[in-house]
C-alpha cells in the first residue's frame, strides 16, 4: 500500500459546530464538512458519530486510518488527554482521549483548539518557519497561542494563553467572566456590540460597526478604545515574551486595514525602546484548527515527515 | 583526584558590583567575595582579573576548575553568548563568551542574570521541583524570569520577561524607559521614592516609606498602588502562562507581610475564575544569580548530575 493511501481524521470542536476532515498523508483535505457540536445534548457521541462518518468516508476513497486528531477548547491535561474544564461545551474532567480512542477503534490524539491553530499557522500559514510568536484570535472573544522557542507555552493546567481576560484597564468595565477590564472587554466583537449599543441604544453586529467606521463617532470611539486596548496587550506580550511576530486571526480581521493601520501605530507608540514585532493576518482562518489537528494525528502515528511536505495551497483547495 | 575536588567559578556581574565564587562540586562555596565591576573603566578586564584571582583561590583549595559561569544583565543571544545590549554595562554586541573563554583558558559560559536566579531557585530554592512559575525581582527596578515546562522564556531576542515595562495603567505615568503606566513607574524601589516625593516633597528610600506605612497617608496611598500593580502583573502573567507559582525576590520584598497579604489578596480579587497561585519568597536572594552561574558551568561540564545534588543550606552557610 502506498503512503498515499494513508489518511488521518481530523475534527475541529467549537461550542456551536464542529468542523472534520479526511486528510492523506500528502496533505490533500479528502474531505471537510461542518455539523452541530451537540444536536442531542450528547457531545461526546456527536464526535464519535462524526469520527465514524469521516471513517466511511476515507473507506470510500481507499484510504486506510491511522488514527485522528481532536481538539476542543477548554482547560486541557496534555499528559493524559483529559479535558478538565470547557464552559463552552459544559464539560469537566471529560477524559476525551481514552473516551474517543475506545470508541473509535483506532488512535485518537487531542489538544487544544487555539493552540494547535498556532501550530497549523506555524507550519503551514503565517508564522512558517517562526519559532517565537503568538496567534491572536478575535472573534467574539478573544484566546491566543504563545509559541517560544519553537514550543506552545501550555501551562501547568493546560491554561495558558488566556489573552481575553489579561486585566488592561485598572478598575475597567465589567466583563462576563467576572473580572473588571479585560482584553476583550473592549477589543471583541462582543465587545464592540455592547459597548456601541451602550452609547447608542443600538444593538449591531461587530462588523456593522466597523462598516460606520469615519462616519459615526460612537463607532469610532469604541473602534479607537479596541485598537488602543488590543495594542496595550500586544505591547504587553511582546515585554513578557519578547516574539519575533504577531499574527492575528478570526472574524475581527475582516476590518483589514481599518485595524492593523492604527493596530501597529499604536503597538509602536507604545514600545519606546525595542522595535515592535510585526503584525500579521492567519493565513489558514479557521480552517486552522483541523489543519493542525491533522499534524497532530500524522506525528502521533509515526509519520510526522508526511506533514514536512504539506503546502497551504492544499487546504484552500480543499 | 576525587570529584570533590573539581570546582567552578560563577560570577554574577551587576551595574555596580559583581559576585563571585568558586563552587566545589558538591555545591560547597569554598569562597564568595564582591568587588567593583568597573573599577578602571574596563568591564570585560574586570571580570578577567575577577576569574584568574577566583582560579588562584581554586588552587590554593587544591581544586581543579573545571570551568565557569557569568551571567550579566541585558539581552542575550544565548546560542553563541553575545550580549546584544546592556544598559546597564553600556554594552552593545559584546561577545562575552568567546571573550572570557579566550582569555581564561578554561570553558566559560554565560548566561541572564534573572534567568539564572530563576533556574537557581528552580534548582535549590523557592520554586524547587516547580516547572511553571515566574520569579519576580522587585529592587530599583523590576525584572522577572518566566519557567514555562521546566524551560526558562529567553524570547526572540534573549529580551523576554521585562515584567517591570508591560503596560499596565492606560496612559498613566511617564516611565524612564520612554513610555507610559509601565509596572515599575509603581511597583519599584524607584516609583516608590519618586512618587512619594511628588506627593510630599519628601524624597525617601523606598524601605523609609515602607517603614511609615500606617502613619502616614501619602505612604499608604502609593504603597497601595503599588500593590495594586504588581497584582494586576501577576494576573496578567497568570492568565497568559498559567503558572503554579509566583516567586518574588529583591528588596521590595523586605517589607514582608505589608507586601505579601495585601498582594495575595489583591491578586485573588482580580482573578474571578481561576484560583491565583501561591506568591512565595525568593529563598536564594541576591546569591541566586551566583548559585545558577555555577550550575550552569557544572552542566556544562558535563557534570549536571553533581548539581542534583546541592542543598540551599549549603549555601547560605558559604
């Protein structure tokens, strides 16, 4: 059988949907598809159900499984596989690796969502070749892998990269979580909807506040808090850590250059005595996680020089 | 000749002064002593004449030195020991490695100086057995060594953990360093004295105002804002690298429980869904830098496996 005819199944879990592949050893995306995390209230079964198909499917083409990639978000133990804390999909101390691997017959790796994004980008996308950085991820909320020397900065409980809720503004707003002045109390598209309606009693979706941007003043003044915020906790990760880039993904990049302009501006400013890293956009979006999760898969099974030869070209192709 | 006979020297190289010591290889200091580090203007012969007076003393102890550590502040190419820059030296590319190797006819090799107390209170101190943690050092300044997996956060460009410059007030004081609300324009030796003179016209060493905390209301005040400060880092360290344990060192810390409860405190408050982790007194103080100078040569010997050994007692008995 030919190296080509190996395949990993790769799935991607988010609070609301969950996005899963097929992918050779060359890595050419067989497959990808999207379903709902938890269409009855049974997570774990909706992912073993999922696992099965995409089976089916790698079946279908000839292609023999050597094992498949989970990852979720969540407080995640590395070691054993076991996700002890996840609000978004209301789970704690779920053993998610030894769960999956027994119903699925074959090896089952997981990992945490935004960092294996950190690793696709890594190996594939905007930080190819960057062994220090952090991806930044803004959408609703905010979360962020930080990557030194080549390494994912985990955490002594899988908690690390919490960059939403670094304290920014002394006695700030209030956030969700329960804190005053979190990160993404200002610089997250549920931020900037809440914070817009809180000056105008209206209620708009991030993007069409950015698309006021220059002709409403409200939307101008929380666009200028959110850069400002975000720049302040670029500024501050760049001291702790000191990476070579930033990259930043998630629904917040569509603003373009309405953000990274003034993002890098302010990022500078605020660094008056080391260069400011660059700022750059993900490159894989959020095709990142199963992408990653993929790698995860092939070095889990022995074959991690299969994922050397991956070109990104592959995956939008997909 | 038995092992006990083999020996290195360590030497911690400060803006004023440098420690140095000559470490058998069951960890005993035979000898520490201080001196001027830049006595006639010449850093690098300074510490020269440092090693082969320290080589003398191995000597007479009828040691063999089996090689050395420096470590000094600034950035730090690690991989081939140059000191990109060192404000504090007035250092810039100075290849420090090759130059003390070359001229003390023994392996010399260099390190951060934070980094290496981090790694000597990793090893023997505060954070023994620990492989997440941050030490802090709070004296004039501030400067911390992040440990994330055992490993110590150099960054990019050997600058990473300059804890006493991330931004944590929005526009708030103006900082030497050029910028804005950095944590040290609070949490210093040096914010305290100024800020406290700027309230009273009264120019005090930070353990003077310290010394009239609860007699004193413009003591209190900037003392509180200190506090709040550096617990504002320390949960942003914490949500960013999850750490067990902070570690924190440096005068600052002389103030004991007036520092030590509030912080804790303070620190818990600002974290709503996470536990804080315990803040802990350096145990090594201003030996640490020392201490890890001296591992680091035994290690790089090739003799890591005598470091295992140490005791803490050893060394404060030196």
């Amino acid at each position: 059988m030919s190296g080509a005819h190996e395949a990993v199944l790769a799935i991607d879990v988010g609070g609301t949907s969950m996005k899963g592949a097929v992918v050779t050893r060359d890595g050419r995306p067989l497959h990808v598809d999207r379903r709902p995390t938890d269409p009855g209230g049974d997570t774990i079964a909706a992912i073993v159900g999922h696992l099965h198909d995409l089976s089916a499917v790698a079946a279908a083409a000839g292609a023999t499984v050597v094992g498949a990639g989970v990852v979720t978000p969540g407080m995640i133990d590395e070691e054993d596989g076991t996700v002890v804390y996840a609000s978004n999909l209301d789970w704690r101390d779920v053993p998610l690796r030894a769960l999956l691997t027994r119903a699925a017959g074959f090896p089952v790796v997981t990992g945490h969502d935004v960092r294996t994004a950190g690793l696709a980008e890594q190996l594939f996308g905007a930080a190819r070749g960057v062994s220090d950085f952090l991806l930044v991820t803004i959408g609703t909320g905010v979360a962020a892998a930080l990557v030194t020397a080549g390494r994912p900065v985990v955490g002594a409980g899988g908690a690390a990269g919490e960059f939403g809720h670094i304290p920014m503004v002394p006695g700030g707003e209030a956030c969700t979580c329960g804190q005053r002045g979190c990160l993404e109390v200002y610089a997250s598209g549920a931020g900037l909807t809440r914070r817009y309606a809180a000056r105008t009693g209206v209620q708009l979706p991030a993007e069409a506040v950015v698309a006021r941007l220059g002709g409403d003043d409200a939307a101008d003044a929380v666009w200028a808090d959110a850069v400002a915020v975000l720049a302040q906790g670029l500024a501050t990760a760049t001291l702790l850590m000191d990476p070579t880039t930033f990259v930043l993904g998630g629904g917040f990049t569509a603003a373009g250059d309405a953000l990274f302009d003034p993002l890098r501006a302010r990022l500078s400013e605020g660094l008056a005595w080391r260069p400011a890293p660059p700022v750059r956009v993900a490159q894989l979006g959020s095709e990142a996680g199963w992408i990653g999760a993929a790698a995860l898969a092939f070095r889990s099974a022995g074959l991690g020089e299969a994922v050397r030869g991956w070109e990104p070209l592959a995956f939008s192709a997909g």
